[in-house]
C-alpha cells in the first residue's frame, strides 16, 4: 500500500474518531434542555422520566453542531501548529 493511501485512510479515521467523540460530548449537553417532568406517584412510572424527550430532534441537533466542531478540531490538531501542551502552559495547568 503506498504511504499516501495509508497516511489518507489515516487521516479518515482520525477524523471519524474525533467526530464520535465529540458527537457524544454534544449529545450529553444537549439531552437536558427542554425536559419536562410529569411528577406522578404511580408505582410503575419514574418521577424523573420525561413526558416528551424529543430525542429524534436532540440527535439531529448534536449532528449538526458536531460537524462544524470536529473539522474544527481536526484542522487545529492535525494542520495547524497548534500544540496543546504550550496552551495549556499558558494557564499553568
């Protein structure tokens, strides 16, 4: 396999990975808004469940504020001179 193929195929699961990681992040942030909470006493049914969890449009959302991220991410980390340890030597962490 010549390296340019190699150095493509990992570049794409650079990215891939990044994106899945970052798609998660996003999904748990966005999973509380707009969660109302039907307070009922019934033995069978959780105080805390939502009535409407709208996940169908919570998934959606993630996707596409996730996109925009990730190439984001990808292009400091992989394209740029960006270095996160002389970053975050900046804030003496």
């Amino acid at each position: 396999m010549p390296i340019e193929v190699a150095e493509f195929i990992t570049k794409i699961f650079n990215f891939i990975s990044t994106y899945v990681m970052t798609w998660f992040l996003i999904l748990f942030m966005v999973l509380p808004f707009g969660v109302k909470v039907k307070h009922s006493n019934d033995e069978h049914f959780a105080g805390s469940a939502p009535i409407d969890p709208q996940i169908k449009k919570k998934l959606i959302i993630t996707s596409l504020i996730t996109l925009p991220l990730a190439l984001i991410i990808e292009y400091l980390v992989s394209y740029s001179n960006f270095n996160i340890k002389e970053f975050l030597l900046h804030f003496d962490i």
